[in-house]
C-alpha cells in the first residue's frame, strides 16, 4: 500500500503516517490511464481509486523532522567532471558480454559506461555507478537511501563522474566472494566500510544533520479491505 500512496501523493515512505499494517499489506492494482495523461492526472486518477476502493482520507501537515543538507567538505570536491563525448560514427558498437562475469575484490561487477546513476549491491554493500549526474539527481538517491529529506547546498552546477560504495547501517559481516575463476577470494567485511554519512569523504562532500519542517501526509482514515470490482 505504500508505493500507491507514494505515487497517488507524491511522497516519500518518511513523510506518510498512518497504521502500521501499510507497510506489510500488498495489493495488486489493475488499470488502464489514458493515452496522453500527465503525471498530475495519474496521481488524480490514482487518489480518486483509493477514496473509492480504501475510502481513504488524508490531509498534509507540517510536522519537524531531521534532513540533511549536501555541502561540499573542507578540501573541495573529488569528482571527476564530466565530459561529451561525440557518438561514434556509424552507430554504438554492438555490446559484449563474457561467459563469466568480472567482479572486483568488493564483489561488485565493473560500472558500465552511459549516463545515469546506477546502483549495485553484493555482499552487503552498496555502489553507485555515476556518470554525467548532476547533484540535484544525487539528492534525489540520497533522499531514498537515509530515509530523510535531502537538499543541495554544494553550489555545484556541473556534472560529474563518479562511484560511492558504503554499507548500510546493521549490515552482516561479508562472506567471500568467488574469484573470477570460481575459487574462494576474501573480501573486506561490510563492517570495514564506512556508513552512508562517512561515505561521502570519497566523493569530497559532507551530509550535515539538520532541523526542518517536512510535509506529511497524514492519514485519516484507510480500510485495509477494498470494495470489490
């Protein structure tokens, strides 16, 4: 229930209150949008199936919370900026692919290259493979992954190159990871590597904790059991 209220909404997981079941209860939504809806007439769409199948009832407050905010640290910034590059003439060349996949001593398999920010997971850690993303896209990752709103206060306006490996708070110790060729490789434990907020020393940055008023919605009422069709 909670990625329909996300989309119907707008929001993040911090900022919904309500029962504690939404969390845990799955639903399946069938529907078909009209071609050429926009997003705002989808979420109005989507707001409009709950109030009638979940008579749900909501209203926004503004609630205190804690945020981050995204400056850079004392001695700059450590990403590479980007570069265009021209398109090869004739079109991409075609993409190869190994019997075997290479892993890094991490576990992690090698960033591929195009533009976006792309994240991994292996034995407990997490990596972002970036390319050509801007801080206002990296905000947006670090909003999903602290849970906590997120605001750029870097002044950086490029785009930049870069990979981020941190493991998340709670995360087991690592098993090894097979080496390329199958046998045994002993790879750091997640434990060595630092959490989210000390990660960003590899990209020359800082999260600092702050004090904001964040927008929530509140739930008023939500019948965990919908009408039928």
């Amino acid at each position: 229930m909670t990625g329909f209220l996300m989309e119907a909404y707008d929001v993040k997981p911090f900022q919904i209150a309500g029962p504690d079941w939404l969390g845990s209860t799955k639903f399946q939504l069938t529907a078909t949008v009209p071609k050429g809806a926009t997003k705002e007439q989808y979420r109005l769409m989507l707001q409009n199936l709950l109030a009638e199948r979940f008579k749900i009832k909501v209203h926004f407050e503004r609630k205190e919370g804690a945020s981050y905010a995204l400056v850079v640290g004392k001695n700059g910034p450590k990403m590479k900026e980007s570069v265009e590059e021209p398109a090869p003439r004739g079109g991409a060349p075609a993409a190869t692919s190994s019997a075997k996949a290479q892993v890094d001593r991490d576990g992690f398999p090698a960033c591929s290259p195009g533009r976006g920010a792309r994240t991994l997971m292996a034995n407990g850690r997490v990596r972002l493979c970036a390319n050509q993303v801007t801080m206002e896209r990296l905000v947006a990752v670090l909003t999903n992954w602290s849970g906590h709103t997120v605001t750029d206060e870097t002044d950086l306006t490029g785009k930049y190159d870069f990979v981020l490996t941190y493991a998340p708070a709670g995360t087991p110790a690592a098993a090894g990871t097979p080496a390329p060729d199958g046998s045994a490789a002993s790879v750091p434990e997640a434990d060595s590597y630092p959490d989210l907020i000390g990660a960003m020393q590899q990209l020359g940055l800082r999260l600092e904790q702050r004090r904001t008023m964040i927008d929530m919605l509140a739930i008023d009422h939500l019948e965990k059991a919908p009408t039928e069709n």
